[in-house]
C-alpha cells in the first residue's frame, strides 16, 4: 500500500478540525447531540429537550425590564419611605428673565384688550367684552384693591387662572403648602389712572391697566390654602416668590405674556400676547 506523505496527512487533520470547529460553532447544538448515547429514540428527545430549554431561556430574557424612570421611584421610595420633591430653583435675575418694559407691553395691550374707558359706569356697560375675575380656586383678589375693578378680557383672564393653577401645581410637586396667588390690580378707568398718578409714580397716562389685558400679582402677598381647623406650616414669602418666579419664566418663555419685575410696587406687572 502506498503511504501517505506526512504533510498531507496533517494538512487533511487540520482541515477537518478547522471544518468541525466551523460547525460547532455556527450550531452548538450538534456538540451537545453528539456527546449523547446513540441509543434508538434518545436522539430524537434530546432534541426536544434542547429545543424546550432554549424555549424558556428566550422567554426568560425576553421578560420587560422595568423602565428607568420607575425604578429610579421606587429606589427613592425604598430610601426615604417618602416622595422626593423638586427642588426650589428661582430665577438667575430679576432683571435679565423679567425685562418687558411699559413700551413693550403696551403694544400687546392695545392689540389684544378693549377701548379705554372714561370711569367705572362706562365700564358697566362693556361687560360684553369683559369677564369678572372675582376670588377661585386658582387666585384671590386684594381686599385692599381700590384703584382697579375685578375685568379683564377673556384672554387675559384665561392667562391669570394658567398662572394660578401652575403655581399651586409648582408648590404640590416641590413639597410646599399651598398657597394661592394674590392679584392687586386689574382694570383701571381713566379715571383710576388720573387719581393713581397722584401718589403711584409707576402709575403712567397710558397705562396698560386701561385696555383690560393686564394685571398685577403681588410676590410679598399670598393667601394660604387650609382646611377649617387645620394648621400649616409657615413657608416664607422668599421662597413662595422664588416659586412664582418659576413659573412666570416658564409661561413668558412659551410666549404667553410679558412680565415686568416691579420694584417701588412688590408686584410682578403682567400683560397677555
């Protein structure tokens, strides 16, 4: 018999194995098949309990892990046994987020609101175009208010409830009692403004107040929410108007007013657009 060189022989071995590797490797399965007794009717079962553990091993993997938002929850929850609140952030300035001076505002007021009024029986008779913004749930008005009466256009007054409901929605998720805005002057007659201007050098001829789209909210005066009997925990006006602050940003950004930080008033002075 011819012999075969030895080369080829480890040439041929080595083929086989790297072929045998290939195999194994694109398909484990034939290793583990191979490695059981060839015994009539085994292999057959042991296929299918291949395929059955391999069914359960996808099924537990391909369980829904819950999202990381849920379980960042839940960690705080574990941790603290209680919510975790928003923090108080502010604003950076004053000056800087709330810069809408008179001659910015007044555009929007006169674009949006009604025809001045000479005094408050004139005013009577617009109430077709103007709505009454008396104490709710999402504001109160200033028992002290004598210089304006409680109309705005409906713009207007739907931009006062947004601003009342966000601010208490600010306070729930920060952890705060609830406390409700204070709105310290509305609608202003020809009238009011004349008187005004005696003694407000804030108070100017062409006022936005006239046109019904503009309101002050007090940021040193606020009114507590408080069940009868129950007693709250003081919370400082400081942080209160930090809270305000936030969410005047927030709606002046989304262009739904301008917003001019008062000084010689404690009021922040708003006109819708």
């Amino acid at each position: 018999m011819r012999r075969i060189k030895k080369k080829i022989y480890l040439g041929f071995n080595t083929s086989l194995l790297l072929v045998l590797g290939i195999v194994r490797q694109c398909n484990p399965r034939v290793a583990e098949l191979m490695a059981q007794p060839s015994v009539p009717g085994e292999v057959e079962t042991n296929v299918i309990a291949l395929e059955e553990r391999e069914k359960l091993s996808y099924q537990e993997n391909a369980k829904p892990e819950p999202s990381a938002s849920l379980m960042n929850v839940w960690d705080s929850f574990k941790e603290t046994e209680t919510p975790r609140y928003h923090r108080i952030r502010g604003v950076v300035s004053y000056h800087k987020e709330f810069p809408d001076l008179q001659e910015t505002q007044i555009v929007a007021a006169k674009r949006w609101g009604v025809a001045p009024v000479p005094n408050r029986e004139a005013a009577e008779a617009r109430k077709d175009e103007l709505v009454y913004i008396g104490s709710c749930p999402y504001y109160s008005i200033d028992k002290k208010m004598n210089a304006s009466i409680p109309y705005l256009v409906p713009r207007a007054s739907q931009l006062l409830q947004t601003i009342g409901r966000n601010f208490l929605d600010s306070l729930a998720v920060k952890g705060i009692p609830l406390h409700k805005i204070v709105v310290s002057s509305v609608l202003r007659t020809e009238e009011d403004v004349t008187r005004l201007q005696r003694r407000n050098p804030n108070a100017t001829e062409q006022s936005c107040h006239l046109f019904g789209t503009t309101f002050d909210i007090s940021y040193y005066s606020y009114e507590t929410v408080c069940p009868p009997g129950e007693q709250r925990r003081a919370v400082r006006n400081d942080s209160l108007k930090y809270v305000l602050c936030e969410v005047l940003r927030d709606l002046r950004n989304q262009g739904r007013c301008f917003v001019k930080h008062e000084i010689k008033q404690p009021c922040f002075h708003i006109t819708t657009r």
